[in-house]
C-alpha cells in the first residue's frame, strides 16, 4: 500500500511539473523567451545560475499589470472622491483643477497638468489616517465599475501577468511593484490581485505626519508630495529600497525606460520586457501618441537593448483577469 502510495505520489507531481505555468500567453516568441530565461537563472548546472536571493523581478502597474485607459484608475478614485467631499461643502472646488474634478471633466483636468492633477490628490487623498484612506479605497473597488467593460478595477489585472507573477515566484523570484500610482493606494489591492504584498509595493507617495491623538499614534496623509516614482525615480526608488538591482524588469511606457535601462545594464543574465497595447479589439490600442502610457523610446530603443516587446494582441490568448 505504501509503494502504490508513493508511486501515486510521483505520478501526480510529474503532472503538476508538467502544468503549464503560463495558459493566458499565446505559443509565440514572447512566452518562449521568458520560459527560456527563466530556465537559465534557475539550473544550477547553467553558468547563468542565479542564486533565489538575487532573483528580484519588478513591475510597473498602471497599464503593465492592469489597465489604464481611458485615464488612470487612481485618478478616476481621485475624482469620485473628490465629488463626494464637493457634495458635503461646494466651497471646496475653488480652482480650475478642482471645478473641472467636480464636474467630471477629465479633459480638462489634463489641461492643467501635473499641478492640477496633484491639486485633486492633495484633496481627495489627505487630511486623513492611511488607514482611514486606505478603507476609503477598498470601498471604492468593491463598488466602482470602469466605464467601458463594467468590470470591477480590481478585476481589469492582467491575466497573463498575473501568472507570470505567479511563475515566477515559484520558480524562486521575488517580486515587487514599482510603479507612478500611489503607494498607499497599490497597497489596498496589490496582495489580492497580484500576490505581491504591501512591503513589495513601491510607489509615489505623499507627506506624511505622525501624532499621538487621544492616546493613539496617527500617521495622517498630508497635501506635499513628497517623491514621485516615476522614470528616475524609479530606478532610484529601487536601488534606496530594494537594495539590488534587479534581473527583471517589465513595464509599458516611457515612464518605465530607466527601470528596464537599469535592470538591464547590470552584470550576468538580464530581462526587459514590454507591454505594447496593440488589441483595439480587446482592449485599446496606443503608444507614441497616447498621452496615458505613452510609449516611444522603449518601442524604438527597446528591441536595441535586448528587450522583449509584448505584443498584446498577438501574444495574449486573454486580456482582463476578470473577462473570459
């Protein structure tokens, strides 16, 4: 009984062995690169072998891990919540960016550029506890649906990318988030969608303050920004926090160029990876003329240096986690 145990045993880790760790990814060049990558840094017979400790893999999110059309799905929380603040006191909106917040006028608001995007996120995102806000986000995700596919934002992930996540950990990688998008914002989601817990989640983020009110330590989300984890500011990021650089890197737009130029200027093997949106059909296609996730110089310099240009529509059998 114990041998047919055994043998039963085997047979069905054989089969796991056998599953294929990537399904949503089409049979093109693109999956059997990263298979082939993966596959070098971890036999250790390989003279590519790296050990798990410096297997670090990291991933812009807005646009590479899920969507980011028609606007980022930060500033669309950004605006609902600002609208819900102007609904209580309508003295709020007292700017061009805030009056263009509260009416919902996106184009608008991306006329008055960074400044204006920072005035909504200075008043919709402070004056509160993280935690406070951070309760103010999962209420938003478990409610809002995106515009055009009726799907939660939480379920608009990437399949594809989502078990390249998944393979790649338990292939020994450690993963992270390094991406524009508000950190205390990716934190609510990121274990959840991606499997990435909050202490990998790196992101822009905002003043804060620490106080003791009535006996209880409070850090409070304060209108300064304080670093923005965008382009240098990532490879930056990286290197303050995460300490190594990494083997692997994916992202979708010019904001990710230093990560990816970064991670693969390093020594040994090295992998950049980019998400082209090339499926109209599927989802939207954009890149040099976008002004969300737009991408010239990685689509042009990219293939230069090595890095992988995912085609969307040619390489993923599925899109959004959350559609079939």
């Amino acid at each position: 009984m114990r041998l047919f145990s055994l043998a039963f045993a085997a047979c069905l880790s054989a089969s796991v062995g056998l599953a294929d760790p990537l399904p949503s990814w089409n049979e093109t060049q693109a999956r059997d690169r990263i298979v082939a990558f993966v596959d070098s840094v971890t036999d250790p017979e390989a003279d590519t072998y790296v050990t798990p400790s410096d297997r670090i893999a990291v991933f812009d999110n807005d646009g590479t891990l899920w969507g980011e059309q028609p606007v980022y799905f930060q500033l669309i929380f950004a605006v609902e919540a600002f609208q819900e603040m102007v609904k209580a006191d309508p003295s709020l909106a007292n700017t061009d960016a805030l009056k263009a917040a509260a009416a919902g006028d996106y184009a608008a608001l991306a006329e008055g550029g960074k400044e204006g995007l920072v005035e909504v996120l200075a008043a919709s995102h402070t004056g509160m506890s993280v935690e406070a806000f951070q309760e103010s986000v999962a209420a938003w995700l478990a409610e809002a649906r995106h515009p055009d596919t009726g799907l939660g934002y939480d379920r608009m992930t990437y399949q594809p990318m989502v078990e390249l996540l998944r393979y790649l950990r338990d292939e020994g990688f450690k993963t992270y988030i390094v991406s524009g998008g508000g950190i205390h914002f990716m934190r609510v989601f990121a274990e959840e969608a991606y499997g990435i817990p909050p202490e990998q989640v790196i992101g822009t983020y905002l003043e804060s303050s620490y106080a003791v009110v009535d006996g209880v330590p409070v850090i409070t989300k304060e209108p300064a920004l304080a670093f923005v984890d965008d382009k240098e500011g990532k490879a930056i990021n990286i290197d303050r926090i995460i300490g190594k650089r990494p083997i692997f890197a994916g992202g979708n737009s010019d904001g990710d160029f230093a990560m990816l130029q970064w991670t693969t200027a390093g020594e040994g093997p090295r992998f950049g990876m980019i998400v082209h949106h090339t499926d109209a059909e599927r989802e939207v296609a954009y890149d040099c003329d976008s002004h969300i996730g737009r991408l010239c110089d990685g689509l042009e310099q990219g293939p230069e240096l090595g890095w992988l240009i995912v085609d969307m529509a040619e390489d993923w059998a599925r899109i959004f986690t959350g559609a079939r």
